[in-house]
C-alpha cells in the first residue's frame, strides 16, 4: 500500500467534509489544549516557587519564635546558634516594618503602602541577614557588628530600591530619609530578578537594634538561620527545635523550625499530586475526544462501503484498506492536535499572565509529546472502524449505495 | 484451461424455507483468448457467477481453478492478489471512487500491485490512451458523461494487463452508440489476446460474441460458439 497515496486521500475526505472533520477534530483541540496549558502553568508554578524558594537561600531555617510573657530570644538564640558553628554560618532576626514609613531621597520616594510590585520594604534584621537571606553585596559594604550594637543610623539598600530612589547616582555614602530622619547608605545588594517576587529587590535594611524607634519596639518573633549544607540544615533543625521547646515550654509560648530544603521538597510533591489529577482530569477530555473519533470513523466506514468494496475488486488487500483508515484517522487527529496546541500556547500566554503574571510559552517537550500523543490517539481508536472495513466481503461491499 | 468450475453451488439461507439457490450446479471450462457472452434474465444467477469467477464471492459448494490453481481454498490476501493481477472488472455503474480523478482511478490497481511511483503515472496514462480518454485525465467521475466514465473504468480495468476482462452488462447504462463503442474496445482487448467475459440480459449484445452461455434459475441451459462478422 502506498502510504503517501492513502495520506493524499485522507486529506481529501477531510476536506470534503470540513464541518464534520472540524467537529471532530474538536473534543482533541479541546483534550489538547487543555492538557498543554495545565502542564505549561504547571511546570510554570513549580518553576516560580523555586526560584522564589532558591532566591531566598538554600539551606535555611526559618524559625519563629514568640513568649507570651514578651521580650525576645535574640539573644538566647544567637548564643546557641555561636554554639553551633560546625552546622551554622549566620542567625539574624528577620522583621518586615508593616509601618507606614515614607522613603526619601532627593525628590524621589518610595513608600510602604505603595502597590506591592514597587513598595518599600523596610526590614531589620543583622549583619548576618544578607548572608542568611542570599543577598549579594553589589557595592559598598553590608551591615557590621559595631553598626547593630550602636544603633547606627544606617542602611544597605536592595538593588530595586537604589534604582528608585537615586536613578543612576551611586547611593553609597549618601543619606536617605525615612519618615523624616536621616539614614545613611553604606551599600547596595544585587538585584535578585526572581520572576513574580520583585518586591525582594524593594529592601531597605536597617539595623535590628532600631527596632524600638522604627517598629513601636514590637517584639522580634521571627529569626532565619543560615547553615553550611542540607545536612547540617537538617541537623541544626533537630537541635535549635529541642533547645527553643525547652527554652520556651508550650505553655508559655511557641517556637516553630522550618527548614527551606523540606519546603522545596514538599512544594515540589504537593505540585506533582495536583499535577496529576489536572492532567488526569485532562486526559478523559482526551478520551472523550478519542470516542468522538471512533464514531466519525464508523460513519465513514459505512458511508464508504461502496468506495471499500471497489477498492477490494481491484485487488486492495485486507492491511491497504485498514492502513487507509488508520491513517485518516490519524491526520484528523494530528491536525486536530496541531490545532490543539496552537489554542494551548495562546491559552499558555493568557493564562501565565494572568495567574502567575509570567510571560511563557510550552515547553518543547510538551509541545512534541502533544502532537504524538493525539496521532496516537488517532490510531488507537482509528483500529476498530478500520479492521471492520477491511472485513467486509467485497461483493457485499459493492452492492451498497 | 484458464477457467474451469465444476458443480459450483451458491445458495443462500440453505435449509431454511427461504432458501435461494443462485447457482444450482453450474460447469463451465473457459480457454484463454475466449471472448465469452454469459447470458440471462435478471434472477437467472449470471452476476452471481461472474461474482464467483471474479473471485469477489465464494461459492457454498463446489469447485473452481483459475490458471490451474485451487482457488476455493485460497486466503482474502491470495484472492486480492487475483483479483488484481490476473482480472480486470468493468461494472455497469462504472465504480469509479469519486473523490479522486480519471487518472488516480487507473492508478489505483498499479499501487494495490506494487508498481514503483515513477511507473504508475505512465502505465496509467498508457492505459488511458487505449481507451481515448488521456485527454481527461484530471476530470472527475462527476465531470464526465457515462460513456467517458466506463472508458475510465475499462482503463483502470486493463492498467494492470490482467488476462481476463469480466464485465458486467458493461453497456447497460449507456445509449447504444457509446454501447457499441464499449464493445468495440472489448472486442479490440480480445483481439491482444484477453479473455473477455461479459454478462449481460440483451441477446443483441450477446450476438455479437464469439461463445454464449445461457443461464436460467441458476443453471447453463445452452453453450455455443458462434461465428459472428465483427467488420
């Protein structure tokens, strides 16, 4: 049987018949594209929370901790932490300001209640909170020692923040103000750029110990610890849990370890559960899809009895006639997933924009593993119409209308 | 012989109070070169015979070999290659598929044979050309009076030179001077030395042929040769 014959042919029964052809092409545009787009955003949720998850530093612990009798474990938690040098390179508090506070330099300002994307986020935090939040010193130096046990009046601006508040200038060694007073810039950080996370880039760091006349003196409850790999992450876990439940029993307060590493693990388990009951859900669309073939097939079979019939006096055997159909089978699905994957990479870009404010396309893979899956498809459910044209006796066959 | 077919029975719903016996005990012997008229009423069982010969129906008892071969005991695969090699059909509906033009029509049987792309076209188009429809090769079925589409069908008949042409009141769709022009190719095909076999109702046209073989209720009532003048 020739192949590139029994293609031509398939192409003209399909546009003989374009409105059917497209209807049943449709349930496999739908399956598709439905399938392309819930993997795209899929993959593209799972990129976005690791990215988000990587830009804030592997082999972190966020710890929270917080006495009902008040006054904070600073103190007590930085000791232990110097305790445990082998496992920990740096403990810092980590306190977001949720204060008004009005950012100034020159004539330029940013704000804290400012929309989300460009607003100030005015944090305290140590000199170790760079190094335990994965901040790179892009100029000038980080914060010191001497400048948390002075209380200097000074701040390291993230590379968002810089590029607001003084364009092109250099910032270090010049003074900003906040809410009035004036802050000195001793250096700037390295915009991070994480897709979907630009406020990381809006920080404006400031000496914990300012706490009392930036934040009303709340209590610091929250703190992130850095460690040297995932391992000593995991064992530095186990053994700051043991020291705060016994430094802060449950009656008295609470104090809460999370290790990022596990975070990155159980976000990535979670997407692959949800992964697979969206693609599950996709795929019946799928077989739905592939039934609506079946049947346009069987209706072609009979409507071309005849057609079979004459094709089999002239000498087409048995695997000719089933090849033809097939084949038909397989173009309208091919088509229909081409088709389908086109409605997807659109679906893909509205979608992305709107869910996850992301500009992105399928991936190659997907795009590919698309296409062949509906050509299957096409042959899978192609199979029975086609072996029951090519059963039919050919003088039968002929004296159809 | 070419064909012989001896006791060939076809009976359907056997046994049962419907029971039809299209063919009850035909014997028939056919030599190469014959050009052979099988003649009858409609119901006297000549379409079911050539349905037999032409190995598109097989019959309930009986025995029959094309060519010296066994043919009752042949696979669908063997018979389609029969079928496709060693007899050419021309229908009286023509059976030209309509989606595709004169010239895939020929091509058909080439491919179903096996014959390499960069033959078909001019094998077909040489088959056309005995048939005078070359000119009209991309026109389709629909495009076409009835005597154009049976010279169609009767070049996609000969594209594969088959030894046997069997043709099915051949000329019971058309007026008679395209009648007689479809018989006079069929003549000229028995003169290259094909065998021709053609059914039909009309004794005009049964005249004209060199042997006839009358059936009646599924029986040969009568088989003579005959000389005819063909000039």
């Amino acid at each position: 049987m020739n192949t590139l014959q029994a293609f031509k042919m398939a192409f003209k029964s399909i546009s003989a018949k374009k409105m059917r052809s497209f209807l049943t092409m449709l349930g496999i545009i739908i399956g598709v594209a439905s399938v392309v787009i819930l993997v795209s955003i899929i993959q593209g949720q799972n990129k976005k929370n690791l990215e988000y998850l990587e830009s804030q530093g592997t082999n972190t612990l966020s710890v929270s901790a917080y006495k009902w009798s008040g006054g904070d474990i600073s103190q007590d938690l930085y000791n232990y932490c110097l305790g445990l040098s082998d496992l920990v390179v740096g403990v810092t508090p980590k306190i977001q300001v949720y204060n008004e506070m009005t950012v100034r330099y020159s004539t330029n300002t940013m704000s804290t209640n400012d929309s989300w994307e460009t607003a100030a986020q005015v944090v305290l935090g140590s000199d170790q909170y760079g190094l335990c939040n994965n901040y790179t010193l892009k100029s000038g130096r980080d914060l010191s020692y001497l400048d948390v046990a002075r209380y200097s009046n000074v701040c390291v601006l993230g590379g968002g923040a810089a590029e607001r508040l003084f364009n092109y200038v250099d910032p270090v060694g010049r003074s900003i103000t906040i809410n009035g007073s004036p802050y000195l810039v001793i250096g700037v950080y390295e915009k991070k750029n994480v897709d979907g996370w630009p406020e990381m880039d809006n920080l404006i760091l400031l000496p914990y110990t300012l706490n009392r006349t930036l934040n009303d003196n709340q209590t610091i409850s929250e703190y992130s610890v850095k460690a040297v790999s995932a391992s000593a992450a995991d064992e530095a876990a186990v053994r700051l849990q043991g020291y705060l439940t016994a430094l802060i029993p449950e009656s008295s307060g609470y104090a809460y370890i999370q290790n990022n590493n596990a975070n990155m693990a159980s976000m990535d388990a979670l997407l692959n559960s949800q992964s697979l009951v969206l693609i599950g859900i996709a795929a019946i669309s799928l077989l739905v899809g592939g039934i609506g073939i079946m049947n346009i097939m069987l209706v072609t079979v009979t409507e071309r009895t005849r057609e079979i019939g004459i094709r089999k006096a002239i000498g087409a055997e048995r695997r000719s006639i089933i090849a033809q159909f097939l084949i038909e089978a397989a173009v309208i699905c091919g088509i229909g997933g081409i088709f389908g994957i086109i409605v997807g990479y659109m679906g893909t870009l509205i979608a992305a924009k709107m869910l996850l404010d992301m500009i992105m396309m399928p991936g190659t893979a997907i795009t590919i593993g698309a296409f062949l899956f509906s050509v299957v498809l096409g042959i899978l459910f192609g199979m029975y119409p086609a072996i029951k044209a090519s059963g039919l006796q050919p003088v039968e066959a002929l004296r159809a209308e | 012989m070419l064909i012989e077919i001896k006791d060939i029975y076809k009976i359907y719903n056997e046994g049962r109070e419907s029971e039809v016996r299209a063919l009850n005990g035909v014997s028939l012997s056919i030599d190469r070169g014959e050009f052979v008229a099988i003649v009858g009423q409609s119901g006297s069982g000549k379409s079911t015979l050539m349905n037999v010969l032409g190995c598109l129906d097989i019959p309930t008892y009986g025995d029959y070999w094309l060519d010296g071969v066994d043919v009752t005991g042949l696979s669908d695969r063997q018979l389609a290659h029969i079928r496709n090699k060693q007899i050419g059909f021309i229908f009286q509906g023509y059976n030209l598929i309509q989606e595709l033009d004169a010239l895939e029509n020929v091509i058909l049987p080439l491919i179903y044979q096996g014959v390499p792309i960069w033959e078909r076209e001019d094998r077909a188009m040489e088959a056309l050309a005995r048939v005078g429809m070359d000119d009209r090769a991309h026109h389709r079925p629909s495009e076409m009076s009835g005597g154009q589409q049976q010279r169609v069908a009767i070049a996609r008949a000969i594209a594969t030179h088959p030894s046997i042409i069997m043709a099915d009141e051949p000329t019971g769709a058309l007026d008679s001077k395209t009648g007689q022009h479809v018989l006079e190719i069929l003549r000229e095909l028995y003169r290259g030395g094909t065998t021709v076999i053609l059914i039909t109702h009309d004794n005009g046209i049964a005249a004209t042929a060199r042997r006839v073989v009358r059936l009646s209720d599924g029986m040969v009532i009568s088989d003579d040769a005959q000389e005819v003048d063909w000039e």
